[in-house]
C-alpha cells in the first residue's frame, strides 16, 4: 500500500515515520526539493495546482491524504476523481475558511466567541460595535501560526485595520479573557468508528505552539463535552482521518468556546509518539487505509516543547530522563519549527519537573 501525501513537511515525515512499521510506504508531492519528508519517502517536486503534477502523483498511490490545511481545494477534487483521499475535500474547504468554520459550529450547536463577517472598512466599523472591543481581525484564509491577523484594543485601532490585512475578506472574533487554551484531538476511521485522545493544555509565545501538557490538569469534567463537540464535527463531515479541535476555556464563565479545526494530524499532538498507545501518525494512518483504530490512551503524563528559530545541543536534551528530541532536518531561521522535545513521566509533578529542565535548555 502507498499513501500519497500532499506537504512534505514535518507532518508528512512524522506520518512516514509512523507507517513504516506497518509496511506502508509512501509518496510525497511538495513543490520544494528539500522538503524534510523527502529524507525519508520519494518525492515529487511539483506545485499543487498544477494538474498534470497531480494526474502523475495519483498514477503511483493508493490513497491520498495532506499534511497542511492550505493544499488548495482543486488538487484535492482532481485526486479524488482518480482515488480515496482523506480526509475529505468538504473538510478541507470548511478549515480554510474561518466564515464557513464558524458557521458550522454554529449548525451543530456548538458555542464559540461572538463574531462578525468583514468584507471593507464599513463591515468593520459596524462589526466592532455588534461584537465589541478588544477583538481579533483575521483573514477568513491563509492566516495560521499568529499571522493573518490584528488584536483591535479600542476604537483607534480599527481605522485602517481591514486595508493593513491587505482588505481581503476577514472576520472579526470578540477577544474573550482565556482561563486556559486546550486541544482536542479525534479520529474517525471509514466505518465511522471514532477514538478520542485526552485534552490538552496548550501555552503559545507570538501565536505559535510553545508547550502542550497531555493529558491537561483538572479538565475531567471539560472531556465528555469535548468528545461530543468533536464527535459531531467528525459526523457532520463524514470525516476519515485525524482532527484537531481548538478549543478556548471562557474565564468569566468557564465556558468551553471552540476555536478551530485542523483537518490533519496537529502538532499539540506530537506528545502521542511516546504517551499515547497509538499515536495520532498511526491512527490517522489507520483511519484512511480503513483498518481498526488504536488506543488513544495515554502513557502516563506528556508534555511537548517546541524548538522554533534555533535547536539547542542535543546531549543537553538527551541527557534529561524521559526526553525524546526529534529534529526535522530544517535550515534553522527566526520563527520556524525546527523540532520537538517529548518528556513521558508517571505523575504530573514528575513531568513538570522534567518540562522545567527541558526548558531550561532550549532557554524559553
């Protein structure tokens, strides 16, 4: 069995990593020849709007899936012509639209910030007295990682602010006081069977991932109503594949507010390498060739730092005990993912004992 990935990045390395073990092979198209997957699966350089790239990719795999939301939507509708691609072109479509994303949790009642549709300066002027300041103005596409968007304080701050996001269609999103920034992750195999993992608690430096804790402290009573709230995005979309469910706690009322989703394994699930039965590689791995989903239970207490700009001496992170380092092959530049430390231990004090060293480290 080959499985086509669409991205060459981290994502698709992981995946390979991932499905080895269970003798599937892989092939990647990715429009840069040193793409860090290209290490380890064949490559095809090729942009992913170009059809006869995409016509030849599809003449060698069995099955296609992406490793980033922004493929665009036609590369995955030619793939599906030709062979099963998941997850499916509808999910994709809803991820990369933040209008469409919100209206969807809207349809299956599940609550988020108050928000408004911005299409020109006027747009934004109404919408910041209907949904209020501070608020978030994000381009409806395109935006990941803090970019893509403008934190609006007061009334001075919305002059200009939709030309300044190059007066592309936006939506404007209440800033709500955050309690604490969680994740959910879910799988949905082609049966339509589905495995949840535990939440996580995620911390963020500059709009990127800086530390996910797994399973998150004291959210018990938050898991049953994440797995409903998941559960039916998954249905709804008649999903295959590995989500991700972004999720906000509301400091003032504790509310569970979603966020967004990721049609794709995530990176607040990296900790599932080693803490988790099956990881979120595998499962998604599992999920699209249509086999039998694995445990999503955890190994006892996770916690992943990223390593973004710069990579510390690997011997100082591997002589931590329970750490594990994976480095993805990337040319080191300010802002860039370059790798993720792992730590597994027992207890919760025991991981964030071992999380202080590991940061002590990297020096964050």
């Amino acid at each position: 069995m080959i499985v086509g990935v669409l991205g060459g990045g981290q994502l698709g390395r992981m995946l390979a990593l991932a499905g080895y073990p269970l003798g599937v092979r892989f092939r990647l198209l990715d429009p840069s020849p040193e793409s860090p997957a290209g290490h380890l699966a064949e490559l095809q350089v090729g942009a992913y709007d170009d059809p006869d790239a995409l016509i030849r990719f599809a003449e060698h795999v069995d099955v296609a899936t992406y490793e980033f939301e922004n493929v665009p939507g036609e590369a995955t509708r030619i793939l599906e012509s030709r062979l099963p691609v998941f997850p499916p072109s509808v999910a994709l479509a809803t991820a990369q639209d933040r209008l469409a994303e919100k209206r969807l949790f809207e349809k299956l009642g599940i609550p988020l910030p108050r928000y408004a549709q911005v299409d020109s300066q006027a747009d934004l002027d109404a919408a910041a007295r209907r949904v209020g300041l501070p608020a978030i103005l994000k381009t409806r596409r395109l935006g990941y990682d803090g970019k893509g968007q403008l934190v609006l304080g007061g009334p001075a701050d919305v002059a200009g602010a939709f030309k300044m996001l190059g007066a592309v269609p936006c939506v404007l999103e209440q800033r709500i006081a955050l309690r604490r920034e969680l994740s959910i992750l879910a799988v949905r195999g082609r049966d339509g069977s589905t495995a949840c993992y535990p939440l996580v608690q995620n911390t963020h430096r500059e709009g990127i991932l800086h530390v996910s804790l797994a399973p998150a402290d004291d959210v018990a009573e938050l898991q049953p109503l994440a797995d409903e709230y998941v559960g039916r995005i998954l249905d709804a979309l008649e999903y295959v594949g590995l989500l991700a469910l972004e999720l906000f706690v509301d400091d003032g009322d504790g509310r569970l507010l979603a966020n967004e989703i990721a049609p794709r394994v995530h990176n607040s699930g990296h900790w599932t390498i080693e803490g988790a039965e099956a990881s979120q590689f595998e499962n998604h791995l599992r999920a699209i060739l249509g086999l039998p989903l694995g445990s999503t239970a955890p190994r006892g207490h996770s916690a992943m730092v990223n390593l973004i700009g710069t990579v510390p001496p690997s011997e100082e992170i591997l002589a931590i005990p329970g750490a594990h380092l994976h480095l993805y092959g990337k040319a080191p530049r300010p802002g860039r993912k370059l790798g993720h430390v792992t730590i597994t231990a027992a207890s919760p004090a025991d991981r964030d004992a071992l999380l202080e060293r590991v940061l002590a480290v990297v020096g964050a």
